[in-house]
C-alpha cells in the first residue's frame, strides 16, 4: 500500500476523556486489523476532551504512520465525533468503536469476516 492508495480497514474511535487508554487502545486495535490485513489506518477523534487525550494521541501518531488524528474544535458529543471519523475514514471497509475498550477490537477479524 503507498500513501495515496485507500486502505482496506479504517477504525474509528471518538476519544474523550481517555488519555490514559490511547496507547493500549491502538496497541490492541493494531493488532487485531493486523490479523485481517495490513493495509488499514487507526482513526481517532478528540473531541474537545478535558484531560490530555491530544497529546496521547499524537503521541500514536508519531510512532504509528497508520494512526491518523482529528482534532475537534470543542466538545460536540459522540455521534458529531462519530461522523467526523467518517469522513475522514478512506477504508473499503470502516469499523467504529468506543475508546474505552468496551467494545473489544479482538472482534475486528469477526466482524471483518462476516462482512465479507
């Protein structure tokens, strides 16, 4: 996959109030979309949080090429932030999940497969 080239998997996530998440919640996203293919991004979407969620996540940006960052102007809520990953979502197929690991990323090959 070059840059330009569209990935097979986007995960999304709006990211509130979980700073101390970020890094385990990449690690695990990483790699559960790794064991579908490697030609996928990480989409997280600060959405106007109170604690140092951007900083995390630029954090995983620099170490990680395949994890994008958005950052929104203010707080808009979970379904604003949902659709912002969205649009900025350039994957054949988009999975969107909470980033408080309420929803296991180990479901993205399942889910991936029965898709297909």
């Amino acid at each position: 996959m070059t840059r330009n080239d569209p990935p097979l998997l986007s995960i999304g996530t709006p990211v509130y109030g979980s700073e101390a998440l970020v890094a385990e919640l990449v690690e695990r996203i990483c790699a559960a979309a790794r064991s579908v293919t490697e030609e996928f991004e990480v989409l997280l979407v600060e959405d106007g949080s109170p604690d140092n969620s951007w900083a995390a996540i630029v954090r995983e940006c620099d170490r990680n090429p395949r994890v994008k960052g958005v950052r929104l102007s203010r707080n808009f809520g979970q379904h604003p932030a949902i659709t912002a990953a969205l649009e900025h979502a350039r994957g054949e197929f988009v999975v969107i999940m909470d980033c408080d690991l309420q929803d296991d990323p180990g479901y993205i090959p399942a889910l991936y497969s029965r898709c297909r």
